[in-house]
C-alpha cells in the first residue's frame, strides 16, 4: 500500500478528468419534461470545474423519460421497440438541451451515442476513444449516451452507471461521479432497514461491500445500488475514484465540493494498465477456456496460458476475442484475449506448444493466451496465488 495521494478524498476541482453520471429522474419530470433550470445549475457547475482545469465528460440518461413525455406515453413499462422510438425522440431533446444550456457558459457540447460494441471491440474502442479525446483537446464537453435506437436486449448495457465506468476507463478519467435519487452506500437499505448506516468512504470494494449492494443485477435493480457497485469495480480497478451522490438539488457539484454527504470510492493502489483494464471489464467474453491445476498455478505466477494447460474450450470465438479462463472448481480466475479461433483452439487443447505446427500446419503463437494479454479476475485466485508466490520466494 502507497497510502498517500491517491487514497485521500480530495475536492472535485483537484481531479484532472471527471465523469459525470446524470440518472433520468433528475433531468426529467413524468408530467412536466425537461428541467431546465436543473440542467443550468449544472452547467454552471461543470463550467466552474472546466475553468479550473479539469476536463469534464457527462454520460447523461433521460432520452427515453424525455421521448415518452414527449410522446405521451402512459406510465408502464415499456416494449423494447417503443423504449427505442421513444430514445429516437428524447435524444435530439436532450441533446439540444445539453447543448444549449453549456453554451451559457461558452461551452461547446458534442454528443456521442454508443453501444457495448463499441467499447467491447478493440478496434471501435480506440475509435471512440479517439473521438472523445479529440473533443477533450479542444475543450469540448463530451455528452454521452447508450445507442438505446440501435441496441437491443442482448447487447446493450442498459444502465448507464457501468457505461459512464467504461468511459471513465477508456479515456483515464481520475473520478466517476454518480448522480441520482440515491446519496450513497448504506449498510442496508435505508428504507428497509432502520439501523442502516451510511457509508461515506469505502477503501476496497470488498465481497461484504458488494453484499450490501443486494444481489445479482437484473431488470428490476436497472439504475439501483448494483449496477453503481458494478460501475465502481470497473473503475476503481483502473485508477479511477467514484463518488455516489444526490443530484437532488440545484447546483449539485458544487453541493459536493461544499461537503454534502456522499460516498466516496478509493481508487486502487496498484491500477492495471489500460489495456488490461479493458480485457477485465469485459462483459461478454466470447468463450471459456477451462484448465487444469497447472496451468492455475502458473498463471497465479504471471506466466502466459499454454495449450497443454487447457481442458476443454467453450463458446463460439476468433482469434483475439477475450475468453474467460476457468479454474478446476468451476470459477473464472482470469481473462485473456485468446491467440487462436476457436476450432484451432480445439485442436491444440492439451498439446504441447511444440506440436502447434504439425497440427494446424503452420507455426502460431505458442500460448494460447499470452501473459500481456491477461489479467487475473478472480480476486479470492488471485489471493491465494499471491501466497503461493511468496512461499514460491522463499
Ligand atoms: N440510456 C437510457 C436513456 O437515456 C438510460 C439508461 C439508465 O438510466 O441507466 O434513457
């Protein structure tokens, strides 16, 4: 542990690049739509963090609350197709808005709409990336949304807390801030449970703190306490702090930068590099790598993933996909971007890296995972692993 700097909760304006997470309930109103006179206090928030310095990204919800208020929508959950003409309709809303509610302040606004392929795909992740740097240089503000027109039920994120993690990663953002209904971490739901108490710094996103959270993400919990949590391992794996806080009222950064109560994430000590970071939050690997006990030890030692380690191969991939790779008891311990498709895969399962050539009649990489293309993902693995290479030291 470093302590020092990086573990110390510091004023916004002290951040070099921030994320802003708007939720749809405070920029929109079920009867009355757009508030205005919100989405100026923030503006003038963000506007006093750009002059200090700061690069400022905002991944804002709404479109589909503003389309269906738009529209006339009744209350009720909607069908995938009308949620989507519904964001049709919202984002050119929002977007406007965002727009001209930034150039107040003489603030240029430029809108990026993505998918999950877009950060999950290497190619296209650098391109977005590259696009949204590019509006960070000449001082614009980033405002970014989820494709909702184009993505459908399999490939989407759905909530836009683990899209603004992702942005913050792509792009080395130092702070994710989340803003909803929601004023932070409590020890149980606060409305369940009196004796809940509130969190207002968590050093590690352990397994008790992800308990707390409540269990698995699904429909219903969109947008609640599990996907922020989601949002806050993706980003404080990479470097980045999270800081979960009520956008309820007007001027909300600066209620923040004033001391509101919030819950404030630490961002890891030891952050694995971009790349790595980028295999980790993966969301869909494309495929299973299951492997024998040798191969887990000597992964555990940051050693890459040979042929002969491999038991078996699952799901459907091509080469430089990223796979999950399975311990013997049936858990992930890591993932990896895979060197070989997968019927090459199949057939060199088992084999020593020697017998590639004979096999698939040309000489391919001899890891079927390589280690700078791999990162341990199972925290209790990695734990364990850790140990083995001290005794391994010594
Ligand atoms: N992308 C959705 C919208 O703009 C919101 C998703 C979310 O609230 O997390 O309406």
């Amino acid at each position: 542990m470093t302590g020092g700097t990086t573990n110390a909760r510091k004023g916004l304006s002290s951040y070099r690049r921030v994320v802003i997470k708007i939720g749809s309930a405070l920029l929109v109103d079920r009867k009355t739509g757009l508030k205005s006179e919100w989405l100026d206090s923030i503006c003038s928030d963000i506007a006093a963090l750009k002059s200090a310095g700061v690069d400022v990204l905002v991944v804002s919800s709404g479109a589909i609350a503003l389309g269906r208020t738009v529209l006339g929508f009744p209350t009720g959950a909607l069908k995938l197709e009308e949620s989507q003409a519904a964001a049709a309709v919202g984002q050119i809303a929002l977007a406007r808005a965002w727009s001209e509610s930034l150039s107040r302040d003489g603030i240029v606004a430029g809108q990026i709409l993505l998918t999950l392929g877009d950060t999950e795909e290497r190619r296209r992740y650098l391109n977005a990336r590259a696009t949204i740097k590019q509006l960070l240089k000449i001082g614009a503000v980033p405002i970014i949304n989820e494709n909702d027109t184009v993505a459908t039920s399999e490939i989407r994120y759905g909530d836009n807390d683990r899209l603004a993690a992702r942005v913050a990663t792509m792009t080395g953002a130092d702070l994710l801030v989340l803003l909803s209904d929601i004023d932070g971490l409590y020890t149980a739901p606060p409305h369940l449970d009196p004796d809940a108490e509130f969190l207002d710094i968590i050093p590690a996103i352990t397994p008790e703190i992800e308990a707390m959270a409540g269990g698995a993400a699904s429909e219903l919990s969109r947008g609640g306490m599990r996907t922020k949590i989601d949002a806050g391992k993706i980003a404080t794996a990479a470097g980045c702090a999270m800081i979960i806080a009520s956008g309820k009222t007007d001027h909300p950064l600066q209620a923040i930068e004033q001391g509101t109560r919030s819950s404030w994430f630490a961002p890891s000590d030891a952050p694995v590099t971009a790349r790595k970071t980028w295999i980790a939050g993966q969301l869909q690997p494309a495929g299973e790598l299951h492997v024998d006990n040798g191969a887990e030890k000597a992964l555990g030692l940051g050693k890459s993933l040979l042929p002969a380690g491999v038991r078996r191969v699952e799901g459907h991939f091509h080469r430089g996909d990223t796979v999950a790779i399975i311990g013997t008891d049936g858990h992930e311990i890591a993932r990896g971007l895979v060197s070989y498709d997968v019927d090459e895969a199949r057939q060199i399962t088992g084999r020593k890296s020697a017998e590639i050539e004979a096999i698939l009649g040309y000489a391919g990489r001899a890891a079927m995972v390589h280690r700078g293309d791999l990162v341990m993902t199972g925290a209790f693995r990695s734990k364990a692993s850790r140990k083995e290479e001290v005794v391994h030291a010594g």
